[in-house]
C-alpha cells in the first residue's frame, strides 16, 4: 500500500474514522505512534511519519500510544476475535 503523506495527515487532522487500523501514524519528538482518530493533538506535518501497520510502526522503533491504543486496531487480527481464527478453515474439507 503506497501511502501519500499528504492525505494521511488530512485524515489524522480530520480524525478520520474511515482510515482506523490502516495508517498509523508517528510522531518523532515523542517516540509515540498513533491511529487517525485519536483524540491527542495533531502533531506539526514535519513531526509525523506514516506507516502501513502498527506492527511497521513498531518496528521503526516507535510505542503505541496510551490514549487510542493502536495495536488494538479494528483491522488487526487480535480485534476481530476468534471468527478471525475460525474463518480461514470454512469449507476445508477433511478426512
């Protein structure tokens, strides 16, 4: 996914819902990433780097945040429960 920084800071100053759990976004003074709707201040455009998935965000060295808790996105695996488990195997026929 190609993210064009320009809309996803649109998106975090709008605090756009329709994006939750597909960007992330990072702050570099604080070390601190975030989803698009938290309700934190927007950080200045030059302090905030974008990324794809709170497990890339993490790997760059960024923690979640406290106040919106980003690894617990609605569109991780951990959110959706056990019918993200179970889905995959629907149909599979075995024996």
């Amino acid at each position: 996914m190609d993210l064009d920084d320009d809309a996803c800071y649109r998106a975090f100053t709008m605090r756009d819902a329709r994006l939750d759990g597909r960007i992330f976004g990072a702050v570099r003074t604080t070390g601190i990433y975030c989803r698009p709707v938290c309700p934190a201040r927007t950080p200045k455009r030059e302090n905030i780097r974008f990324y794809p998935s709170a497990a890339a965000a993490q790997e760059a060295g960024f923690r979640p945040c406290l106040r919106c808790r980003p690894e617990t996105s609605p569109d991780l695996g951990s959110w959706k429960g056990t019918s993200n488990t179970v889905s995959p195997i629907v149909g599979v026929r075995f024996g």
